[in-house]
C-alpha cells in the first residue's frame, strides 16, 4: 500500500494524474465552466436575445403548431408537457462551434443539432453574414429539433422559411 500513497514510483504519479484531474473537472465532477461561445461571438448572443424576443410574440411561438416531432405529438404540446415556455427552451441551448465538422466545412449548412439534443453546432462565418432575423430563424429552427423535430420530411429550408413566416414581422 505503500506504494500507491506515500511511496514513489507508479502509485505517487497516479494519485498526482488523479487530484488534477479532479481539479480540473470541477468539485462536483462536472466540466469546468467554459466561456460561452456567445461570449466570443456577439452575433450568436444578440441572434439568441432576438429569438427569445421573437418567441415572445403568440404568433411567432404559433411555429410549434405547424410541425410534429419525430413521435407525431404537436410540438407546442411537447413544449407545454416539458413545463417549460419557448424562451427557456431556446435558452437550453448550448451553441458550439462548428468549425472542422463537415457540415460546416462543406458549407451545406449554417447550423446543426441531433433531434432532442440541446447542443448546437453553428458554422460561425455563413451565420454571421447572415441578416439578424434569419439569425435568429436560425436559431429557433435548432430549438424546433430539440423538442424533437425530425428533417427531411420536412426540408431545413421548408422549416427556416415557416419560421421566417411566422417570426419575421
């Protein structure tokens, strides 16, 4: 026992890889907080504010209405049985660069996400050429496929236009 405490060797290197580890993760074990990518990049967070404030008008946050998810429930009913409003939903988010991944790379597109994950891949330099309102159609399409909006059927540009439609006055 010696040897993996107090002695030399092996067991000392261990215990020493083991207490930073722990410091880096964080008492509760969880990752150290990272500055937000917003933090970095003042069009994602002025794109996100924007967004909440779209979704604060009944007739932007009528978008849940006209799409199902993958399950074929209404996703205002998804929402509504979450308990959580279109603003906290969208505030779940956690937006990551994009950068690297092929999506981004081959430019096929300006923002992706998993259906029901909360992460968010934004390819940063299209998206920030973008005017402000398709930013945050942007945005509040990822939030559609968190609670759990499929794609193709219906199409990314069919989804981004409804929202368009719907939010952009």
């Amino acid at each position: 026992m010696r040897g993996i405490v107090g002695g030399r060797g092996l067991g000392r290197v261990l215990v020493g890889c083991s207490f930073v580890s722990y410091l880096a993760e964080g008492l509760d074990g969880s990752a150290p907080p990272r500055p937000a990518l917003e933090d970095k990049i003042p069009e994602l967070k002025r794109a996100r504010q924007g967004a909440r404030e779209r979704l604060a008008d009944p007739q932007c946050l009528a978008v849940l209405k006209d799409f199902e998810n993958v399950n074929g429930g209404r996703l205002d009913q998804v929402l509504r049985a979450s308990g959580r409003t279109a603003q906290e939903q969208l505030d779940l988010l956690v937006l990551e660069s994009g950068l690297g991944r092929p999506l981004c790379d081959r430019r096929v597109s300006l923002a992706f996400t998993q259906v029901h994950s909360r992460v968010v891949s934004i390819c940063l330099r299209p998206f920030t050429l973008l005017r402000r309102q398709e930013q945050q159609a942007v945005l509040i399409h990822e939030m559609l496929h968190s609670l759990g909006l499929g794609e193709n059927p219906p199409e990314s540009t069919a989804i981004t236009e409804q929202v368009l439609k719907r939010c952009a006055h």
